[in-house]
C-alpha cells in the first residue's frame, strides 16, 4: 500500500483527552479514532492488526473444532429472565434500550443464554454431543468508567467460545486443550512469556475458574504469582487455603499487576437447568448438558500489545500482528524506490510505501517509529550508492546494507 | 467439513412464526436461528454465505480505491445534534439507551456523522482528496415491523462506504466508479439481469440520487421499468415531469415489485458544512468537503438470494456464495466415500460430507436440496458399480456418472 493514498495521517501530539499510552498512541498514528471514552473506531492500519489478531484466534480455535457463528446484539429480555441475569442489581453493565413496537431490549455484554435456548434446536440425543460453537463479535459493557483505552471497553470485540458437553469428564478434556489453545494464541501474540494460568473464583458450579493474565503496569488486576511454576492467582481469592490446596508457598508468591487477556469458565449446568437444555443418554434418560465458556478479548489484546511492546518512539509491533511487515520509506522520489516495492509485492511481502513526496526525512523516520512495523527499508541515494537498501528491524539501533536480491531473500523467509 | 461434525441440524417443519421465505428456508436448512423478529443469529453454514458475499463486495469496493475501516454502534448525540438527525422526528428508527456515566447514546444506523467529524483529522488541504474508507458494520434500526426475514433487520450487516472528494465533478467520476463496481458485484452474485438502476428522490443536495432495485415479489419497493434501456423510477418519484426528463415513455414502463440491493446518494456539502469540514484549495481558500455515501446490504442480500434462488426442495445458491461447492453424500459407510472426501479436499474443493450413518437415502436427499449447495457428488455402491460418483447440479434433475479423474478434473474448473 502506497501511504500517499492512506487517509490517515500521524498526529504531531497524542491526545490530550487520553490518559493510557495505547489510546494516545494508537490515535497519534492514527490506527485509531475515538468516538467516547472506552468506544473507539478502527481506521484501516488498525483494522489489519485487528484482523491479525483474529485471525490468529481463529486458528487456533478451529484446531480444537470451534464452529464459527454470529451472534446479534440485541438481547430480548425473557431468556435473561429465566437465568436470572436481566436484573441490573445483577448484571451491572447492561445498556437497555427499547422497541418501537414494544418490548425492553439489551445489548449483548456475553452470549450464555440466547445461545443456550438455540441449542435446543440441535441437541436431542448423546449423540449430538460434545460441540464447540464461537463468535468474534461486538459486546456492549455500560461501564462507570473507561480511562484504559482498548483496555477497558464499552464497545469491544470479544472471541467466546462455549462448550457443550456430556458430562463433566468430556468437559474437563476440552478445557485442558481450550487452555493450551490459548497458550498458542498468546505465543503467536509473543505474550506467552508474559501471561499466567490464574486461579480464579470459580462461581457456583467450581471450585475455580482460570483467567490468563498477562504482566503489565496497565492492567487492572492483581496476582500473585509463583514464576518458577507459572501459576498465578487472583488477588479475589488469595487466602492461606487456596495457596495450600495449589501446593503453592507463601514466600514464593510475588505480588504483580496485570491485565486479564483471556478467561476460562466451566458453567457446569447453571444455564442448561436455567433453560431446560437436556439430552436423552444411552439409556434414554435425560441428562442436562454441560457447559463451558471461554472468553478472549482481541481489542483488549490490542491495546495491551501497545502497552508491552512501544518506546519513547512509538508501537513495535510483534511481527505477528504487525500491519505490515515491511516499512518501505523513500528519501527522494527515485525509480529504485518503486521498483523495490513493486518486487516486494509481487513476492507476496506485505508492505506499505512511505512515497510521500515534500515530507522531511526525520518527519519520515518518526512516522515510521510511531508506526512500528516490524521492519523499515531505507531507499536512498546513500543507499543506494552504499550498495541497495537500509534495513532495520524497528527496535535495533543499527541498519545494515543489504542488495536487492538479498533483500527479497530475507523477507522471503520472514514472512 | 464433516456433516457428522456440524452441530446444526435441518429441522422437519419450517418455523411456524415466520411469514418469508427466506426466513423459513434459512432457519429450516439450519443456516440462521431468529432471535426476535428482524433479529438474528448466523449459525456456521450461514455465516460461511454471509463472509462470502462480504468477501465479493470487499474485493470490488478495494479495487475502486476503497479502504476498510470498522466504525463503532455506539453513538455520542453531539455530533448527530449538530447535523439535526438525533431528533427522533428526524431520524424515526433509532435505538437510544444510556451511559451509566451519565449521558444519552444511540446506536449508529448509519455512520456520515461520525466519520465526517473524525476526517477532521485528516483532511487539510486539497492534496488530502478524495478518498473512501468503508466499512462492513452492524446497523440498528428500530423499524416497527419486521416480517421479511433477513431482507428488513432491525440489526443487521451494512457496506457503507462513503467518499470525500475536492468538488462535484471529482465527485461524480467516482459516483460512476462506484455505480459500475456494485453492477460487478450484483453480477458475481447472479443478480445482474434482475437489478435495474432506480432514479430515486435525490434530497437536498441533488436531483436523484440512485438505487439498485432488484425484481422480486418479496420486495417492498415499486418501480416503474424500462426493461429495453435497463432503468427504473422508483415510484415515490414516478411524475410526468420526471419520465420526460429521463428521456422514458410512459408506454414503455411497466410497474414491478423490487428490492432494494444498494443505494448511492450524493451527499454534497450537507454534513460537511454542518460539520465544519473543510479543506485549502490550490488558492488557500477554505472550501467544503464533497460527500456522497454508498450503500449495499450483504444480509439483505443473502435473503433475497434464498428468494429467488429457490425451489420447493429448498435452496438453489449461486455458485459464487454456496457454503461449498460440493455436497459429498455417501449413502452407506464405504472407504470410497471417504478417499475422495480427502482428494476433494486436497485439491483446495470446498466439500461438505454428509458422512452420517443411520440415515435413509431420501433423509440425505431431501437434506441436500433443502442447503441447497451448488453440487451434489453421491457415492453408493450402485455408483461405484457404475465407474464412479453420481453428480448433479443442484438445479438439475439428470446426475451423471464420473470416475474419480474426471471428477476431480471438473471441480478444479468449476472452482
């Protein structure tokens, strides 16, 4: 892509009206804008590494049998009713609104019950068992405050994933792969460093949940955690009792701030008895089903990447999820300059083209730092009389010279 | 894909609360699940047909310049106040609801607010001009009767592209870009002999602005057509004075029953100017943005698509948005059915296996008519003992006999 023909543009400050770093920088190159606080909208660079993220989601899901579907949004209100959850005093982050023909509506903050009751469309026998249908789909949360950026949403894209199963045996197999499943999503992300199995309060039909929470300054939550083993729990639940039942010690818990990225839930059959969803076993005897939800938030991914991985410059996106793998930033209008790019297109090398004509070269460098692609490509006389073109991996200091065919070599084998 | 895998299932009966076609087919073939009137879920099958006609609008929308973008629902009333459409006598199908935070919000049914304040931002000078971001978004309308299935939603999926440009005639080149490009898409999706250009009102800013109306007995719309010169009026324009400047004869027209499938409309400086959005001309001048905005319907459409590609078996999806292009049906359980399963699937074919046991014959046929896939390749041991597979269009009532080569020769050029 030529950045001429981009319509955003880099701003000169970050947002005065933002106080995290991923909304100020997100916005000040323009990945994003922002219609209110916690609700912002997605300009084309920022669309891509969103797709990126979901995209590698995706994957992952559909290699552990993850059926994608689409939800809506809009909620009517008996389903909610039956599970007990439409009431404010329970659910405190409903937007309501209403029909015109009558009738109070929400607006989808999870998906448990509506897709409860269509199931039993499709279950009938223990046969029809175990499934994994999920979603990436807007959520609507009326939070009282939403000062993190993409951190905290009250419009957000959410991927939930919901298991049902037989009994608690085949759920309890699908949790353990559901949860390596995100270990391979947060590795792709490179966060799997970075991000704890936790040990949450499981609800009412476990003893508990399991949140993955990623290290980082910007999060809101607090674990503690046992790096030797890498297992963390919740701050929620962190007594004498449950660090002894985890053969955990006291002592080598270390207190640290993070940001939940990913949840997993097992709802046993809370919403199933809720909303009468039965299967018939072997023996012809009904049997409730049971259930699973697994949450991971790809905006919310979003803006803790660009709380990890940024500078005092700007974004440095992992490669993964980088718009584009490749910077391509020329000094002067020359013909090596389109003919660099033309090949690194025609090798299928994803990379936009700073051919901007009349903009400074520390202009160039800056927008190309607050960018963070993964790799920037210098076409310059210099350069050229050095031999072909700079490159440089967006955090190195130093570029190196490589020729035109080296070049297409190395981003051949980057891709 | 496995049929034994797919969660979903076809249901005996067409739902009895619905009065469209399309609504009853698509949730009998199990391919959406309603939610409430005008609102639904799109289940794995479905959402496979939507993406794909999202897929055929993105490509034809990036070719003309297009850039995507992913705007949010939620709606500050500000923006929408300055430009007079918050005012439900205004604008009579908004969901409103409100921030618990204080405040009241809306939720978007279409976006030229919000995009026009955020391209504050990035609009300059002249040399900023034009461009056309767009996005595949979820609407809200808050229409009071919702009985055509997918064909009026009260949520549903929108391509909303809208343009910037320095004056009316940068403007009208694009208009006739655009104009050609969704006559590209009506064509990839079998619509094109259907779909006539319908001069419509054209409100403040022009004298029409245009339609595309697509013949059918389940639309709202009447126009009056002239099939000879493939245009149409639409009816609340339908005047002497407006058959005569046309250069049409009333003898000529004949009064059909149509569908909406997209609109553009210039917009010219309406909302710029409410907006304040301007730019600097080559003289240093302030000058107002020009805008127009485009839109097409890719749920709509998958509804109409079912209207009028249908039988009284079921289904009859154009090949461009089938869910697969083969619908592989093993009548017993035999390792043929299951080595060209894998072949088919090797060679990158798109293949549904109906790979269910204890399932008559006709249960199998009637299921495939009913998904409507564009082929149907039986494997039995009466086909076997014929030299191959038996294959047939959907459409088609004569199956004929390919070994395995031709077969799989055949689908790689229908691909």
């Amino acid at each position: 892509m030529k950045q001429s023909k981009l319509f955003t543009k880099t701003q000169k400050n970050s947002p005065a009206d933002e106080e995290s770093k991923n909304a100020k920088l997100l916005i000040q190159a323009g990945y994003i804008s922002k219609e209110m606080a916690g609700v912002y909208s997605f300009l084309p660079l920022g669309l891509i590494v969103l797709e990126k993220i979901n995209k590698i989601i995706k994957e992952e899901m559909e290699k552990i049998g993850g059926q994608e579907i689409l939800m809506s949004a809009l909620q009517c209100h008996d389903v909610w009713q039956e599970s007990g959850r439409w009431d404010d005093k329970v659910v405190d982050v409903w937007f309501k609104t209403f029909l015109k023909s009558g009738g109070e509506l929400g607006l989808g903050f999870s998906h448990e019950e509506p897709l409860t009751k269509n199931m039993k469309n499709f279950i009938c026998s223990y046969k029809d068992l175990p499934f994994y249908p999920y979603q990436i789909q807007t959520k609507f949360r009326n939070e009282k405050r939403a000062k993190s950026g993409l951190m905290r949403g009250r419009e957000f894209l959410m991927k939930d994933l919901y298991s049902f199963s037989k009994d608690e045996k085949e759920h309890n197999d699908f949790y353990e792969k559901i949860s390596e499943a995100y270990f391979k999503i947060f590795e792709r992300l490179d966060l799997k460093d970075l991000t704890y199995k936790t040990f949450a309060d499981g609800g009412s039909f476990s003893k508990y949940s399991h949140e993955f929470q990623t290290e980082s300054d910007a999060g809101e939550d607090i674990v503690y955690l046992d790096r030797e083993k890498k297992i963390a729990i919740n701050q929620e639940v962190y007594t004498d009792e449950v660090i002894e039942d985890l053969g955990l010690k006291k002592e080598n818990l270390e207190k640290v701030k993070t940001a939940e990225t990913g949840n997993i839930f097992t709802l046993g059959t809370k919403f199933s008895d809720a909303l009468n969803l039965k299967y018939k076993d072997e023996k012809g005897e009904d049997k409730s089903v049971f259930m699973g939800s697994y949450g991971i938030g790809p905006s919310r991914i979003m803006g803790l990447l660009v709380e990890i991985f940024s500078d005092e410059k700007g974004i440095v996106w992992p490669k993964s999820v980088s718009p584009f793998l490749v910077h391509l930033v020329s000094l002067e209008k020359n013909e090596e300059a389109e003919k660099i790019y033309q090949k690194l297109k025609e090798n299928n090398i994803e990379v936009l083209f700073d051919d901007r004509e009349k903009i400074s070269a520390g202009e160039k460098f800056s927008d190309s730092d607050l960018l963070g692609i993964s790799y920037r490509v210098i076409v310059s006389e210099k350069s050229l009389n050095s031999g072909g073109f700079e490159v440089k991996k967006r955090e190195e200091k130093e570029a190196k010279i490589l020729s035109e065919k080296n070049l297409l070599d190395f981003f051949i084998s980057e891709k």
